[in-house]
C-alpha cells in the first residue's frame, strides 16, 4: 500500500487543509478524501499542486510505502 503523508507534513507546518485548498487549484472535498486516506489512487498533476504548495522537492517526503505483509488488521 501507498500513503500520503499529507495530513502529517499539513500538520507540521502549521496548515490547513482549507488553507492547501486555496493554494492549489484542488476542491476541498477532493483534498480531504486525500487526506483523510478515502481515495484510491491520486493524478500526478494533483501530487505535483500539493508538493508545490508544500514546498516538497522529494517523492519520500509526502508518500510512505507500507508492504502488505505488515499491514495491521
């Protein structure tokens, strides 16, 4: 599985999600599906407005690779 750190780096950073809403051209629905994890895939374009708005020059920082074998259930 692959998660976006979003809600952690927005957190850090003293952010909103109402606040990357308006830094990007995103709907806030479809940020908070993001951050809450209720989505299933996301557009590159749509990673590439949220690291731009979050000033994250690097994949690793804002997703997180959990293999399947580890998941807790």
């Amino acid at each position: 599985m692959i998660r976006l750190k979003v809600k952690e780096i927005i957190k850090s950073k003293n952010k909103s999600i109402y606040w990357l809403s308006n830094e990007t051209s995103l709907a806030y629905p479809t940020l908070h599906s993001l951050v809450n994890e209720k989505t299933s895939g996301i557009q590159f374009n749509t990673l590439e407005e949220i690291m731009n708005a979050l000033d994250i020059k690097d994949f690793n920082e804002i997703l997180e690779f959990i293999p399947e074998d580890s998941k807790e259930e």
